[in-house]
C-alpha cells in the first residue's frame, strides 16, 4: 500500500464503527437467493468448499449494501471499510490457500455470472501491510468505544452502558499510549492525540461516571532528547572539520602565520598596557611624594 492510500485509511478509520453499525442492520431479503448461487459458486470456483458459504453470502450483502449509496465517493469510503472488514473476518479460511484478495476476486468471478442476482458494487482490494492493519485494528478499537458511548447517550441505559465503554476505552488507550512512547512520533500517536481531544470534549459535556472524568496521558514528545543534542554535534563536526582544514589542506599553512600575526600583536598590545599601567603608578606615586615633602618642608620652617 502507498503512503498516500494508507494515509487515506487513518484519516476514515474514525468512521468504520458507522459503517460496521450499518452494514450489521441491513436487511437479508436477498439471502434465500443469494444462498442457492453461492452454492453454484463454491461449487464451481471453490472445489465445493462449504466454508466459502458464509463469506460469500456476507460479502454479497456487503457489496450489495455499498451499491445503494449514491455518489462514488461515500461508496469509495465504505469500500475501505469493506477491505479492512474482509481482512479482519476472513484472513484465514479452512481449505482455501489463498489470501483475502483471492478470495474476493474469486468470488467476484462467480457474482459476475448472475449479474442480475448480484447487484452489488465491485470494490477494489488494496493490500494493507500487517504493521498498518495492526494499527487501524487498534484504532478502531478506540473509535468503536467512543461510538458506543456517543450512541449510548441516547438509549435507556445510557450511564451504566457509557461508563462501562468509558472504562473499556481509557483501558485500551493506557495500553497503546504506553506502546506509542516507547516507539515516538508516529501516525498513530498523532491519531491518539485527536482520539484523546474527542474523549476530553464528551467527557467536559457528559460527566456521567468517574472513569469519564480521567485526564488521558499524551504521547510524550520523544524528540527532546535529540533536540538537546542537536548543538553538541555541531560543535563537534566543527571541531572536527576545522582540524582536518588545519592538518591536511592549504589552509593550515595560511592560517598559522595568520594566528602567530595576531598573538604578537596582542602580545605587544598587552606589554604596551603594562608598561602604560606601571608608568602611571609611578607618576602617582612621585606626586604624592612631591606633596608630602612640600608638607614637610613647610612644618620644618615654621
């Protein structure tokens, strides 16, 4: 997956919890057909696998329910959701060798048979690598209890059932919090942040129950110590390229006689201010005498 696409998934992986509630309440009025095809499918493309019934039946109804939003870019949005929903469910599927894409494209194979049965929308699978599926897995984690607490608000349980996702939430997020300072700055401790702000901002409106009024620890900025660092190597590096300029280039030779120039002028400036301060001393030093032999003289006479 590019990092332009992987970025596309961080910045909706807020909305998956949406898009699971409502794919979960759609109707299966098309199951009873879609049943008797998918058994021609496994059949046919599967080697009469029956464990390809189940994901062929939901995928069906998934591609089905994307098919009904209207504009390109909303059913685009949920197709990333229906890829990362694929790769969770069906990673690993009893007797069947290949991975989520394979399945997906042969199953694809199979719909295109009974176009007028199938009406679904055609998503396209984008790998996701397992570091970034780990991360939008627990990404969604988070967002799903934050969605549950929203929605709970408006049901007839709402404290009880907030504060246990409350609970559940600031769980889940010590634990990746305590992950995310030990590896710095990522994407996903900056979407940790935003998830932190987004539970602060329903906790200052709804403070329902004490877990809800905990302060969430931020992602600590591990860039510190490397900003300490920072003028130590570059007075080292100068250190270490001017020697190298001295010892090994023409620069030492013309620098030398430039450094021995200008000891002696300092040498002689600092003899120069010597002698000047020692000749002032004196000449304080005779006046006063001079003063005191006048007093003397003057009392001898009287």
């Amino acid at each position: 997956m590019s990092p332009d696409v992987e970025e596309e998934y961080y910045s909706i992986v807020n909305s998956f919890p949406e898009y699971n509630d409502d794919f979960d309440h759609t109707l299966k009025d098309n199951d009873r057909i879609y049943t008797g095809k998918c058994n021609h499918i496994r059949n046919s493309h599967f080697e009469g696998n029956l464990n390809i019934m189940e994901p062929c039946l939901s995928i069906a109804r998934h591609l089905a329910h994307i098919n009904g939003y209207g504009t390109i870019d909303e059913k685009n949005k949920r197709c990333k959701y229906f890829n990362y929903r694929i790769k969770t469910q069906y990673g690993r599927i009893h007797d069947f060798d290949g991975n989520n894409e394979d399945l997906y494209n042969k199953l694809n194979e199979g719909y295109a048979i009974y176009p007028s049965d199938f009406k679904i929308y055609k998503c396209k699978i984008e790998s996701i690598s397992e570091g970034a599926f780990k991360e939008l897995k627990d990404l969604y984690n988070l967002h799903d209890k934050l969605y549950k607490i929203k929605k709970s608000y408006s049901g007839p349980n709402s404290s009880s059932s907030s504060c246990e996702n409350a609970d559940e939430f600031v769980q889940l997020y010590d634990g990746y919090i305590k992950e995310c300072n030990t590896k710095g700055q990522t994407k996903f401790c900056n979407k940790l942040t935003e998830l932190s702000n987004n539970y602060q901002a329903i906790m200052e409106t709804k403070p329902t129950c004490k877990k809800m009024l905990q302060v969430l620890e931020p992602p600590k900025d591990n860039d510190q110590p490397v900003t300490a660092l920072v003028p130590f190597v570059i007075i080292l590096v100068m250190s270490i390229l001017f020697f190298i300029l001295y010892k090994f280039t023409p620069f030492g030779p013309w620098i030398r006689p430039q450094i021995l120039r200008k000891k002696k002028i300092w040498k002689d400036l600092h003899e120069k201010v010597v002698q000047l301060f020692h000749n002032s001393r004196n000449k304080v030093s005779n006046c006063r005498n001079s003063e005191l032999n006048v007093l003397y003289h003057s009392l001898g006479n009287n």
